[in-house]
C-alpha cells in the first residue's frame, strides 16, 4: 500500500469504504431520526404537562351555557367539556351587558369517565350551537382534529436599536405620529425597585384602575402575588407631572430569556377624571417611557403577557397596532371546536378567531346574511385584525351570501395581497 493511500493530504487518515457507506446511511437517516427525536421531546413535555394539571385538581366538567350570542347575534347555546377555570373564557361569545348567560356545570367524578364521554362527543348536540371539547390529556399528535383553539396567545414586541426603527414597527399611522409627538418633548420619568412605590402604586393607581376599566369582568392581581415577582426580578418605571407620579408600568425579567422584557401591569393616578382625549395622551406617554427604557437597556423584545384570541378584541387590536406579534405560549390548554349547521359562519362574524393547526397559526372570521355596508365594514376591520406577521392564512366562512359571492371574493383578493397570506372563502 503507497503512502498516498492511507494518509489524508490534509494530514488525517482518511474513512474506509465500509466507514464511509456507514457515514453516509447515517446521514440519510438523520432526518428521520432528528423528527424521532423531536417527537418524543413534545411527548415528554405533553407528559410533563398532563403531571402538572393532574396535580392541581381542577375540576372535570360538562358545563352548558346558554344566551344571547354579541352583536344581537340572537340565542346561543354552548356546551363545553373540560377543565372547569377554561369555561369561563368561551363567555367571550356571548352578551353580556343585558344578562349573565346561565351556566350549569355537571362534575365528572373521575378522569376515565372524562376521557369515555370525549370519545362519544364528536359533532354537536341536536339544538346545540357550539361544542367545544378539551384536548386535556390527548398528544397534539393524536389529535383528531387539526386545527384546535387556545383561549389566549402570547403578544411579544421586538425591539429595535434605535427608537426612530422602533416607530417604524409601529403599524398604525395614527398611533405612530402621537408617539412620535411625545418624544419630542420626552415624558419626565424614573426607574424604582422601591417596595414603598410599590405599594402606592398598588393601592393609588392599579386596584382602582382595573375597577374602572373593566368592573366586575375585572380580575385584581393580590398584593402579595404581585409584591413577590417585584421584590424577585421587577421594577416599576414610574411617568411623573409635577414632581407626581401620574402613572407606573409594572416590568419584570425572566432568568430564562435575559433579553426579553416583560410588561405585565400598567395603571394611572385618578384615571376617573380623565376626558377620553387626556386618557390617550397618557396612554401614549406612558407606551413612549416604556420603549425608551426597553431600547435604552438593550432588550430585544418586550412581552406583552397573553391576549385573548380574537383579531376584534380592543387589547389584541392595541397590540397588534403597537407592532407586536402573536405566538402560542408553551403548554397552553387546546380545545376542538365543533359548529352546528348554520352556526359558524354566524358565530365568527361577531367573534372571529385566531387558532393553532400543525404549527401554524389560523385566522378564522365569518360573513352572515346580506352583505351591506355593514357587513362590509365589519369583515374589511376583521381583516385588518390579521395584520401581522406569523398568519399563515385567513379563511372566511360564508352562510347567504350567494347574491355577494362576486363582492366576497374581490375583498379577500384584496386582502390577500395586503396580507401576505392567502384569504380563502369557505361554504360558497
């Protein structure tokens, strides 16, 4: 054997045949193998999370809930199968100004028996509008249904390096020029980890604030809860008038991600008195100290905390609008929804949504009767709910509409091309 036949002219011996036939059957493989590999963490981490919920105890129940779908959208009835603290939030399709729908709950004594009636409930009941069954214990593997729905999706804002680039992710023209009206006269404020700010912020700007905002739907953070993710790893940026703390953004970091900034609470001081116009003006001032803090500081993206999975809803539309960008959170509960004949499209008009199918995120929105001006105004803000990136595509469910097929489809053609992302029409 020559020298040239054993030693690599880089210096190293070089792979035999069988060496070199092993290589590369391991490289064909390796796809196959990596995806094995990645199934079996998601199954570890679907373990790890059935383990959790089985220890919190939380009831298993079938709850049904009747009243009067928004936008006097007319009677609706929905029953639910799942965890009970998740039936709360699918009151989100119903009126609520008039009555509390009515709701009642019957408890399964034990998981086995939640997991027989699951099986059996596939379609929905006869008189029934909306189903929704939770996947509670069911791989997204096995999942018999591909694209599920989770109550809230994870708002996250990326930063740029300088605050001129961080106004221009900014995606309404409107809100882009008022922060940029109050960075030329840059808001007065200060950066305190003092358990004494805290506590009046607490007490003078936030309990009242959620009061005023939201009334009784309104859910206050206790004190204590709050006071030991401060006194652990937040801060409060505080917006002073006057020498005043006039209101408090509630910031705090994850040892986890060092380069994200959460943004969990904001309140004012004596937000009753003021005028619509006063409030955005502190809104804006308050969303302007927030950025020049997170750019100044080097972060890479603010987390907004979760927001309800519906394009309309007035926090997911400031969100949206502010620039930030929606993804599913790591072990968030999923739920097959099953519509009845007639109730889809109907359903989704006045309550569109975002959902989770293989890996991508889904529009869903509705059209329902005549498509008048009204109609016509409600599906054009619905699409511009979806503005953002990360939707793969954006499908329409159409009831009566034959006579406004041609119109439909000439919004959505026009929607697709300012999206970015195919909007298809559905039941035409």
């Amino acid at each position: 054997m020559g020298l040239d036949e054993n030693i690599h002219p880089g210096g190293g011996t070089p792979l035999s045949h069988r060496g070199t036939a092993a290589m590369a059957g391991l490289l064909t493989r390796f796809p196959a193998l990596l995806s094995m590999r990645r199934e079996a963490g998601g199954l570890l981490r679907h373990a790890a999370g059935v383990v959790r919920e089985l220890r919190s105890h939380d009831e298993l129940v079938y709850s049904e809930i009747s009243g009067e779908l928004t936008a006097a959208g007319g009677p609706f009835v929905l029953h639910y199968l799942g965890r009970r603290r998740f039936a709360h939030d699918f009151l989100t399709f119903f009126e609520r100004q008039k009555a509390t729908p009515l709701q009642t709950f019957r408890t399964h004594n034990s998981t086995l028996r939640f997991l027989i009636s699951r099986t059996g409930l596939q379609a929905c009941p006869p008189g029934v509008d909306l189903l929704v069954v939770d996947q509670f214990l069911l791989p997204e593997s096995l999942s018999q249904t591909p694209t599920t729905f989770s109550p809230f999706f994870n708002a996250h804002l990326p930063i740029e390096k300088t605050l001129e680039a961080q106004l221009g992710r900014v995606r309404s023209k409107g809100h882009r020029r008022k922060l940029a009206a109050v960075l030329k006269d840059p808001p007065v404020w200060r950066k305190s980890h003092d358990l004494a700010d805290f506590d009046a912020w607490y007490s003078q700007m936030y309990q009242p604030f959620v009061k005023l905002r939201f009334g009784d739907d309104g859910t206050v953070v206790s004190h204590a809860e709050m006071a030991k993710i401060f006194a652990r790893s937040g801060h409060l940026l505080l917006l002073e008038e006057g020498g005043r703390a006039v209101s408090g953004a509630l910031m705090y970091t994850s040892r986890g991600r060092p380069n994200s900034l959460g943004y969990w609470k904001y309140a004012f001081a004596d937000a009753e008195k003021l005028s619509p116009n006063e409030f955005g003006e502190r809104n804006a001032r308050t969303e302007a100290m927030v950025l020049t803090h997170t750019v100044a500081a080097g972060f890479t993206e603010i987390d907004f905390g979760l927001t309800r999975s519906c394009p309309s809803d007035g926090i997911f539309t400031h969100k949206r609008r502010v620039g930030c960008n929606f993804r599913l959170p790591e072990g968030a509960p999923r739920f097959a929804l099953h519509f009845a004949n007639g109730a889809r499209a109907k359903t989704l008009q006045r309550t569109p949504l975002l959902l989770q199918g293989d890996e991508k995120m889904v529009a869903w929105l509705g059209h329902h009767g005549d498509f008048d001006f009204a109609a016509r105004a409600r599906l054009r803000d619905a699409l511009a709910g979806c503005a953002f990136d990360g939707l793969h595509d954006v499908q329409i469910f159409c009831d009566d509409a034959a006579g406004a097929a041609e119109r439909l489809q000439a919004q959505a053609a026009t929607a697709t091309a300012e999206l970015g992302c195919p909007v298809q029409l559905q039941g035409m």
